[in-house]
C-alpha cells in the first residue's frame, strides 16, 4: 500500500479504482482495520489500489475532502469520490460496498 500526501494525491487516484484510507497512527479503530486493508490489497491486486494518508502528516489534504472522523475509507473511480465508510468495519462491509465498482 502506498502513502500518499498532498503532493501525489491527484495523480494516484486519477485513473483506476482507488480505495483511500485516511488514518493516523495514535488511532485505534485505525489500527484495528489496518490488517483488513492488507488482505484486500492482496485479493484485488490489479483492479483495485489501496493507498493511506496520515492525517496528521497531511491535515490540509484531509480538511480540504472534509475528513471528521477516522479511519475513513473513500473509493474513487477516476479520480471521483464514488463511496465514504466511516469506522472501523468489517472485511465483508467494505468488500461489499467496494465491489460494485470494481466490475
């Protein structure tokens, strides 16, 4: 999984299917999902990119798409916000709101 930060924001998500997940390293839930993300990097490798950005390295990049609560995962699609799951969720929910745009 990449880190992203303001500098490489647009041109990771601009093209693809890229789920987000904004963290920070004190958070709980944060860690929690951590390992979930790493399965579905492996499962979806090749249709879907996971990426993260460190709010608290990157609080600009966060404030500007509003970020209130972490973790918060968001799934672009070229570059468009298609969908936000916020909390710490199981595998199976954010495998099912992802899927759909991954056909």
């Amino acid at each position: 999984m990449r880190e992203l930060s303001e500098l490489n924001f647009k041109d990771e998500i601009s093209s693809g299917v890229t789920l987000v997940d904004f963290w920070a390293p004190w958070c709980g839930p944060c860690r929690m999902i951590a390992p979930i993300l790493e399965e579905l990097d492996k499962e979806y490798a090749g249709k879907l990119k996971i990426c993260k950005v460190n709010v608290d390295n990157d609080r600009l990049l966060a404030q500007s798409l509003r970020i209130v609560s972490i973790p918060t995962l968001i799934l672009y699609k070229d570059g468009e916000e298609q969908k936000r799951i916020v909390g710490a969720v199981a595998k199976e929910k954010i495998t099912r709101e992802i899927s759909p745009f991954l056909a």
